[in-house]
C-alpha cells in the first residue's frame, strides 16, 4: 500500500498530471477518501464538498482502472455534497466523529477489501 502524502507519488521536479499518468499505470487499485475541505457556494447554499483535486485523481482512476477498482471514502455527515455523477455509485463511509481511526475506518477497509476479493 503506497500513501500519497508520504512523498512516493508526486516526485520532486515532475509535474502533477506526469505523477498520477505514471501512477495509474502502475497501480491496481486505488482509495480515494474525501473529507470536507472546502466550501461550494451554489444556488444561494453554501455547502462542504472534497477537495476538487481528489475528485479529478478518482475520474482518471476510473477511467483507467474502472469503477470496481477505484474507491471513494466519504465520512458520514449530511453536510459534505458529492458530485451528482457519483450519486448513483456505491462508496465506502466512515465516521468522522470517531476518535479512533481504525475504528473509524475499519468498516470501510472491510467493504474494499471485500469488493477486491471478489474481483480478483
């Protein structure tokens, strides 16, 4: 498993589009997991909604990779808003009032790991 912030992806000197084109070749899975980052203000509401950046890298995954290869984390809150496009496909919830991150996660670690093996 390769965590994206830990530096591995995104080398020094290599542009971010270079990056993840390099990576979607070398990877079979991926998780994307959304959190409220940022605000949308849209038809007079204003709402939480992931950042667009981990929206666009979940698009090329799935392009590449296709919908049961690319997962989409999102935590348990009515607030956050999710593009309409991913409103008809099944995603992985956490809950981000809990403490414990592996508690908080385990459930959907639990769902991908389940839809993997039955891929495979």
């Amino acid at each position: 498993m390769i965590v994206w912030n830990q530096g591995t992806v995104f080398g020094l000197g290599t542009s971010t589009l270079e990056a993840l084109e390099n990576a979607i070749s070398e990877y079979d899975y991926a998780v994307f997991v959304f959190t409220p980052d940022d605000k949308l203000y849209s038809r007079g509401t204003t709402t939480h909604v992931p950042r667009d950046n981990v929206i666009f890298e979940l698009g090329m995954f799935i392009g590449k990779l296709g919908r049961l290869k690319a997962f989409a984390v999102h935590p348990v809150i009515n607030e956050m808003a999710l593009p309409s496009d991913l409103k008809g496909i099944t995603t992985a919830i956490y809950d981000p009032n809990e403490d414990n991150l592996a508690a908080a996660l385990g459930p959907a670690a639990n769902c991908i790991r389940n839809a993997i093996l039955k891929a495979d």
